[in-house]
C-alpha cells in the first residue's frame, strides 16, 4: 500500500468483492478502459478543519488547507485527499 498498490485478494481488506480502493493512476485507467475520455482532473486538499472543528475558520487552519490544496494539486499523487474528474464518454 505504501507503494500506491492496493492489491485484490481472495479475503481481507481488499477482497475482490468489497469497495475496492484507487490509486490516481488506477482511476485513470479505470476510466480509459471504460470508454471515458477525461476533460479535466483536480484534486482537493486535506479539509483540516474538519479534525479541529473549534479551530475551523482561524488563520492557522486556513494557511494548513491552503497548503494542503496547492501541494494535492501540484503533486496529486502524493498529496491529494480525493481527486475529482469531469469525462466524458468517447
């Protein structure tokens, strides 16, 4: 997992039929093998806030999620909480 490999298994966690878990580049594919044609991708930041909920809002906070957007976006495969993909069908 720590490689961003998250392998299909017999049992366990990654069962073949549970939810099943994405890498960036594993999206990509999915997507591609499905006939999608993708338009656009961003990632989205780390909502910190959310972990400091009395703290959410305050300068500190902030300054984290922002850090957080700009690196998800400028390295989605290291930084990104989530990733968001407009496609299309080819």
């Amino acid at each position: 997992m720590l490689r961003g490999r998250f392998p299909q298994e017999d049992r366990g966690l990654f069962d073949r039929t549970h939810v099943r878990f994405y890498t960036y580049d594993g999206w990509m594919a999915l997507l591609r093998q499905a006939g999608f044609t993708v338009e656009k991708e961003w990632a989205s930041g780390v909502p910190v806030g959310l972990r400091f909920p009395k703290r959410q809002g305050t300068v500190p906070v902030r300054a984290a999620e922002r850090l957080s957007y700009v690196s998800a976006n400028l390295w989605k495969r290291m930084f990104a909480f989530q990733f968001v993909v407009r496609a299309r069908a080819s």
